[in-house]
C-alpha cells in the first residue's frame, strides 16, 4: 500500500528509501514533508500543489537538476547499505 505523504512532489516515494524505512548512523530521513528542507517540496508547497507534475513550469530546472543526481544518490544508498536492508 502507497502511503500518499511518502510522495514527494518531485514523484519520488519515500517509503521504499534505505534511509527513510531504517536509516543510517549518518542520516536518517523521515519523508520530504518531514524534511527541514527541500527546494522542490518548498516550491510545490508555495504554489499550492503536492505534485510538481501539475505545475505551469513542470519539469522545471530544479526537478532536472535533482533526478540529474540519483546517480550519486544510489551511489550513497550503495555506500550505506552495502548488503541491502532486511524485511523486518
């Protein structure tokens, strides 16, 4: 089941994340609507929307930008969990 606050307005979904499901001794995150935070959701959210994809601007530079890096997020993801995580 998709828990709709997992959503980040970028379309990402927090609840298959490592680090949001356990964590790691670096960085635990709770969701982007949880974060302290996100350019995209703070975008999204002074726009009044969840999603960026129903925004006049959708994709902006800031969406390329970000989804320009999930290499270097996997590679993160890969650093932290070497092994994967397991199902509790």
């Amino acid at each position: 089941m998709v828990e709709e606050n997992l959503i980040g307005p970028c379309g990402l979904y927090c609840g298959w994340c490592p680090f949001y499901v356990v964590g790691s001794k670096e960085f635990t995150c709770k969701g982007c609507w949880a974060r302290e935070k996100c350019e995209i959701r703070d975008c999204a959210k002074s726009k009044g929307l969840k999603l960026c994809t129903f925004c006049q601007d959708f994709p902006c530079l800031k969406l390329y930008g970000m989804y320009g890096q999930m290499d270097k997020f996997f590679d993160d993801m890969k650093k932290a969990f070497p092994k994967g995580i397991k199902k509790n």
